[in-house]
C-alpha cells in the first residue's frame, strides 16, 4: 500500500541574472517544480533571473507545477528561435572545437568595441528592445499579476539614486522586466513613472530582503550563476571588464548575506530572541565548476544547444541538491554563510553544526530560566 506523499514545504527562492547562462536556472527550476518535494513561497529575481521569475508565475497561475515546467520551456526554445536572427554567432573554428564562445565572431567584437565607445542613445536611437517583443509575446502579463501561488520581488537600480527597487507581484509588466535587465552598454535606460531604471545587479542580485519582511518560510535557495570567486587574474581588457562586472554584481549580495549570518550569529549567542527576529536558512544550488569556464560573451549564445546543455547542467545540479538537502529545509541551513564573504568559498553545513548550535541555545535558555 502506497503511503501517502508529504507536503510540500515551503521555500523562498533567488534567481541571479547572467543573460543566456539563465538557462541554468531554467534547469534547476524545472527539477524543483518536477520533484514536488519543495514547493516555492516566492522567487526573488534579477535580469534573467527575473524572467524565468514571471515565466515561472504564469505557466503556475495558467497549470500548476507542470504548466510552469511547460511555459519555461517554451520561453526558452523561443529566446533561441529569436537568437538565431542575430548576426552574432559562434564561427566555424568554435562549433568544430565545441566552445560555445563568441568570442571570435566579428559581429559580436564589433558590438563590444562600439559598447565602450559609443552609448545605446547614439547607436539605438530608437530603442529597439527585441525583449520586449518576446516577452510580451511569451508572457502574460495580466495572468501574472493576478498569481497567488507563488510571490515575485524583482529588482531594478534606480540610475537617479543608485538605489534598488524591488517590484512585486501586482506592479509586474514588460517594462519592470526590461528594467531588471536593462544593461547601461547596451540598452537605454527603461522608465517607470517617469523614474529611469538600469539593471537590478547592480544594486541587487537578486535582493534577499523582501523575504525577511513578506514571506513565513524563513528558508531561501539562491541559485547562483555569477562567481563570487575567480582562481585566474584576468589579464585582456574583456576579462577585465568581465571580472568588474561579477565583483560589482555579487557585491550587495555579499552585504545581505553578512547581514544573515551576523543575525544569525547574535541569535545563536543568546543575544537576540528568535521571537523577534527571523532566522534565515540559506541554501545553495551552484555549478561554478561547468559555468566558471564559459567566457562573457557566452551569455550572448542563444543555440539551442547551448541552452538545453545549460538547461541539463542546472536540472543534475539541483537532482543532486535535493538528494543531499531537500529534508533538511524547514529545520536548518545547508550552507555556512560565513564562508561566503570570508573567501573559502560556498562549505556546505553538515547536520550536526546545527544540532550542536540547538543544544547551546538550549542549555542557555535553561540557565536562564533556573536563574
């Protein structure tokens, strides 16, 4: 006789942006909604974070778990439909040798020399965004706004106070998630109201906070794309700018988390009462080694082969995570936060820290209960 199958428990999840290498989190959210085990409270999303956030939200609102499966798919198999009109493509030496850099295409090294000199008002006057054609073609927006099964946060900087502002669920349209994207180089700012936005990395990628105030699972998966940590010291003027950009969009992120762990810490300690403040479980769903050895202008593939490769990579990762972890969320976090910020990289958090940590702050609530 076949018991009967748990309830799923709640978790909050953190989708980076990193342009087509957002496939990964394609893949790693297409296992989550088909393993059940886990069901999402809220996606906090930057870039394509963020899209395959509202994709998410309206495949669920439309069909559950495997109408979200369905319209991730479809979305992608449509971004690379679109990137196949693009005169940037990997060359002939590329495909042959299997590397799925662009580096070597003239179209793409001509955009990138024209990037840094020339800015998207001058050579786009017109504003032609082709991700807003496919999102608007892919997403509805109405249905978006309208669901209640899973919460969205999406971040976008504003470029007149260099703040971040996070848009939720019944604020969401195209623009929001052109905004979240909207990289300085390359496309001109989007305005909301009147208020000009750039990329949401730059001041969040993505943004924790909103889970601490508006959600009850205290437990947050981060899905991360962009390495904290590079072994190599870039050397050409792309990997450098390459390398600026990941310290640059990682860096509020490592804030928040130092705010999580010093929490955490005082909590641990006796020093703050869990009664008022929230103790955040993190956890981590990576794949540094494949995705660190793709260059920058990777993120510009849209092949479909390079996108279903990411796609797989994501989905074994999370496989493998959910086998390790999936019953510990709800009762502890799998990784030590500390590790994150003080360079020894993401160590993941063995079951028995945590008891030890829950048999401290029980013997201390009991020394003071007998004073």
């Amino acid at each position: 006789m076949t018991g009967k199958r748990k309830t799923p428990r709640l978790i909050n999840v953190a989708l980076q942006g990193g342009g087509a290498h957002g496939a990964f989190t394609w893949g790693v959210l297409d296992k989550l909604l088909e393993d059940g085990r886990l069901a999402v409270e809220a996606i906090s999303g930057t870039s394509a974070g963020a899209m395959n956030a509202v994709v998410l939200a309206d495949g669920y609102k439309e069909g559950g778990a495997e109408g979200a499966r369905a319209a991730l798919e479809r979305f992608w198999r449509a971004v690379s439909r679109e990137g196949m009109k693009s005169p940037i493509q990997r060359s002939a030496l590329d495909v042959l040798w299997g590397n799925w850099s662009l580096d070597h295409n003239p179209a793409y090294l001509a955009l990138d020399v024209m990037s840094r000199v020339v800015s998207p008002y001058q050579f786009n006057p017109l504003n032609i965004n082709p991700l807003r054609e496919l999102l608007e073609a892919e997403v509805d927006f109405g249905r978006v706004r309208h669901c209640q099964d899973v919460g969205l946060f999406l971040s976008a900087t504003n470029v007149h106070t260099g703040r971040v502002k996070v848009f939720k669920t019944p604020e969401i349209t195209a623009d929001v998630v052109l905004a979240s994207a909207c990289l300085p180089s390359m496309f001109q700012a989007v305005e909301i109201d009147g208020v000009p936005y750039w990329d949401g990395g730059f001041m969040g990628n993505p943004a924790l906070y909103p889970f601490f105030y508006e959600c009850s699972s205290a437990d947050v998966l981060l899905v991360q794309i962009n390495p904290i940590e590079r072994k190599a010291t870039p050397r050409s003027a792309r990997e450098i700018l390459n390398r600026v950009n990941e310290i640059t969009f990682n860096s509020s992120l490592l804030k928040e988390l130092r705010a999580v762990e010093f929490v955490t810490r005082l909590i641990d300690q006796g020093h703050l009462e869990e009664d008022h403040y929230k103790r955040i479980r993190m956890h981590l769903i990576e794949s540094q080694e494949d995705l660190n050895r793709l260059s920058a202008s990777s993120k510009l593939n849209a092949e479909w082969a390079f996108l279903a490769h990411l796609r797989d990579i994501g989905r074994n990762a999370a496989a493998a995570w959910l086998e390790a972890n999936s019953g510990r969320v709800g009762k502890e976090a799998t990784i030590d936060v500390r590790s994150f910020f003080e360079g020894t990289g993401p160590v993941p958090r063995p079951a028995a820290a945590t008891n030890k940590n829950k048999k401290k702050r029980s013997a201390k609530k009991t020394g003071k209960a007998r004073s």
